[in-house]
C-alpha cells in the first residue's frame, strides 16, 4: 500500500496540489486549476499561468534566469516554501540528490529515487534543473575508499556520467560536470586539488568527465564549479583560467565556468578592493568563449552584529556589490542562490554565528520574505543588459504524462455531485474534496481501483456553497477538477 509520503510526493509534484491552494486568493485557484489541465508544463505558461513575479520572471527579461538549491525533504513537507520556490526560480538544482553518497549505495548499485522526484517536481512545475555533480571529491559514498582504485576508477567514473547523464538525458539544462578541482595549496601540477580523483587517474579525469558528460546528454551545458575567485588569490584565479584554456584547447566540451559566490558580507571592504580584478577574472573566462553561471550564491553574516536590520542590510549590499560586478560581465547568464530562504541555509551548521543567532544569508527569511538581497537582485535584473540569447529554452520541455480522467458533475437540485473517473491500469487512488484554502473536506474513497471507469454520488447538502476543488491522485499521478457547489 503506498504511504502517506507517496501521495504527498505527487502533491508536490504538481503545481496544483492543496499547498498552492491554501495560499492563494480564489481567482488564482481557478487559474491553477485551468493550469493543472493544461498538460503543457511549459516555463513560460507555468509562469504565466501564476502571474508570477519573483526573480526568475525578472531575470527572464533579460533573457537571464534565476534559480535555488533546494532538497526533496523540504519541497514534501513545507507548504509556504514550495510555493515561494516555484514562484522565484525558473530553474532549481539539487541540494543532495544527485551527488554520489545519495545516488550511489553501493559499487554496483544506483538511488533514482530523490533525484527522480527533484526531476518530475521541477517538469511539473515548468522548472529547469541544473544537476550537480557528477565528480567530485567530497560526498563520496563509504564504499568509495575500499573499491576504486587507479586500475578501475576511470571506468567507475565514466560508468557512473553515462548512467546518470544518460537517464536525465534531455531534462539537465547544465551539468556541474567537475567540482572545485583547484587547490593550488595543495602544491600538486597545475594547481590541483589532491582529490581522490586526482590521486587515482591524474589530471585526465577532468577530461574524462566532460567527455562522458557531453557523450551521454549533448544538449546539456557542461560546467566546471568553483568557488574562491572573487579575492584577491590570483595564484587561484591563474591556476582556474589555466585549466579551462588547457581544456579548450584539446576540445574538451566545457560551455560554462559555474562561480559558487559563497561570499561574506564582514568582507565588503575587500571584496571591494578587488572588484576590479574580480571583473578580469570574469572577462578572461569569457574571451576564452565560455559562459558563466553564478552558482551557489549567499552570503554569510558571520562577523556582522546581532541585530537582523544590520545583518539584512549588510548582506543585501553585498549582494549588491557581488551583482555590479557579475551583471555586467554580458558572459554571466544566470543567478542561482544556495538555498531560497535562511530557513534552510546550510551556512547555520557548517558555519554558524558565535551569538548562534540563525544565518539570513539568503533572499528570503525562514517565513519566505522578501528582504534586502532579494530586492538587490530584483534591482539588478532590471538594471541589466539584455543577454542575447535565452540559454533556458535549451531544456526539454516535454508534455506531462496525460491524465487519468477525472469529471465531477452537479446537481443542484438533488444537492449531488457525479465524479467519475477513468483509470488505464490499476492503482491506489485517494480521491478528496478540498476547499479554497486547500483544506481537505471530505475523503471519498481511499483504495485500490481496478482498471476502467468509475463513478461516485457526493452529497453536498451539508456544505457550505462555493468553489471546491476535487482531487484524484495516486502515487503516480494527481488531477484536480474545480466544483462550483450551488443549492
Ligand atoms: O550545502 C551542502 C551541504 O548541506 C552538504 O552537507 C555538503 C556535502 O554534500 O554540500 C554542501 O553544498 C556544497 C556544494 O555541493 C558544492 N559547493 C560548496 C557547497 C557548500 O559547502
């Protein structure tokens, strides 16, 4: 019997479910549910369809996009940030899903199950997906150590791109194809990192890595992840700009550098004092043809007092000051921040506060307000040059699966309302009335459905008149249907 966490799984995987309902005034109801029957899932009718004005409908204008990290666990149970997230992103990247001790139980073994879900999430709600990250030296599995070692590792590297590369083949609008090779401090050739990767196989798995990327998805940008460059470590910056020119010019497929921007705002002062060489970091990138993506921005409030005005305008002007330099540079073609709201920011583990206050390192607080660095985003996006292509459109935008049939037929007179529907195979199917606040009514029928069609009698005597929402789902599918109750 499928759990609980099934059904909410398909909830969340559509832009219709009870959340979007609770939150939003009735005529905005209706036009989600006109939406959840538009099977198209496009971005642009997703957003159009919501009337959506958060960043990425701003980024958007400028043929730029705007997105967050986010994680399966988040998006099931937290109503109001689900919503937030799919009314500020065009684009979303997994926060774990997709990095090997999730993906990777074992040596032989794959989990498609929460990159699955992070996947049909965002195609249900018109969203792209960056993936990240296919080679890495942290979040290894505890396998790892024990089973690969240089006779083999090329393979399990290249096994592993083809796998997953292959099986979100068409949905990756950009693979982070190698993360934060660079670690000139670890005094190794060419300023590279002394990761596993690197102890096993040498600098050639950077190569190797791109290489099975692009062979299993074409159409996805390949990127290279770094963090580390707005500073003044030109020792870094030299050995980053070094590789992606050696990567070039042996025709490696590498479209982006992907810049994390975790940034300090306690760092204002120096950030500013190295602007300038942050720009020509930029610039040099670009003339070597690549574009760049910001992402993994926030900003630590670490070293700034207590009180949230000084932090929220400290951090919002970093954020400033970080976009006048990157939304400039016309090779920058999207923004995506390492988390939506403080609420979930990782920052309060792996760096928190000396007064353990929690971190507002992000665009909006833990109740999904909009604050300081949300609006110097906005300010920036509108400020911006147009970019001259829309490098989004590159995702596939396919039509969801088709829906079960789902006809709900009323009968004033009588108080009564037919709701019939068709299945193609069998399923467990939970069948509920909600109201506009997304509050469930009444359960009608919580079991297995054979096959065909079926019909149920609600009677609505008892209910106050008014618009309702009829919601059939399974743990593979959820269809809705708008009920104007009448006596
Ligand atoms: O934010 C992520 C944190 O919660 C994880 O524990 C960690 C290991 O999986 O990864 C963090 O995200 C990192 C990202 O994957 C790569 N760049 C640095 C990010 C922050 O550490």
């Amino acid at each position: 019997m499928p759990t609980r966490r099934d059904f909410m799984k398909v909830a969340a995987e559509t832009a219709v479910g009870t959340s979007i309902c609770a939150i939003l005034a009735e005529d905005v109801f209706a036009m989600a549910v006109q939406h959840a029957f538009e099977a198209d899932s496009s971005k642009a009718s997703t957003h159009a369809a919501f009337g959506l004005d958060g960043l990425h409908g701003e980024a958007a204008k400028k043929k730029m996009f705007f997105g967050s990290a986010t994680s399966e666990d988040r998006i099931i149970s937290d109503i109001p940030y689900r919503t937030a997230l799919v009314k500020e992103c065009g684009i979303i990247v997994p926060e774990y899903e997709m990095k090997w001790d999730i993906m990777r139980p074992s040596a032989t073994t794959y989990n498609f199950a929460d990159a699955d879900f992070m996947i049909n999430f965002a195609r249900q709600n018109g969203l792209a997906v960056r993936g990240h990250t296919l080679c890495w030296h942290r979040a290894l599995p505890s396998w790892f150590a024990s089973t690969v070692n240089s006779r083999n590792a090329a393979q399990f590297l290249t096994e592993h791109i083809a796998t997953v590369c292959g099986r979100y083949k068409g949905r990756i609008h950009s693979w982070d194809v190698v993360n934060e090779a660079i670690e000139p401090t670890d005094r190794q050739t060419n300023g590279l990192r002394n990761s596993p990767w690197f102890q096993l196989l040498g600098e050639s798995y950077i190569e190797t890595a791109f290489r099975a990327a692009h062979q299993a998805d074409p159409a996805a940008i390949l990127v290279y992840n770094e963090y580390g460059v707005e500073f003044d470590d030109t020792i870094r910056t030299d050995a980053i700009v070094n590789l992606l020119r050696r990567l070039k010019a042996r025709n490696v497929p590498l479209h982006a550098l992907g810049v994390q921007g975790h940034i300090r705002a306690a760092d204002k002062a120096k950030f500013a004092a190295n602007m300038q060489r942050f720009r020509t970091f930029l610039r040099e990138v670009a003339t070597l043809g690549l574009s760049i993506i910001i992402t993994e921005l926030d900003c630590d409030d670490t070293g700034l007092a207590s009180s949230i005005t000084t932090r929220d305008e400290g951090v919002g002007g970093m954020y400033g000051d970080y976009c006048s330099v990157v939304m400039n540079e016309p090779a920058v073609i999207g923004i995506i921040t390492w988390g939506l709201t403080d609420k979930y920011t990782a920052l309060n583990s792996t760096n928190p506060r000396s007064d353990r206050l929690p971190q507002r390192p992000l665009p909006l607080d833990a109740n999904m307000v909009r604050k300081n660095a949300w609006y110097a985003l906005e300010y920036w996006f509108k400020n911006t040059m147009q970019r001259p292509r829309q490098t989004i459109t590159s995702v596939a935008e396919e039509r969801v699966a088709p829906i079960q049939r789902l006809r709900c037929i009323p009968n004033t007179q009588q108080s009564e309302c037919e709701i019939q529907f068709t299945l193609e195979r069998s399923e467990d199917v939970l069948l509920r009335l909600v109201d506009v606040r997304g509050q469930d009514v009444q359960i009608l029928a919580q079991a297995r459905f054979e096959a065909g069609e079926h019909r149920f009698m609600l009677n609505y005597a008892a209910f106050p008149i008014g618009t309702y929402l009829c919601i059939l789902q399974s743990p593979s599918f959820l269809v809705s249907e708008k009920i104007l109750l009448q006596k």
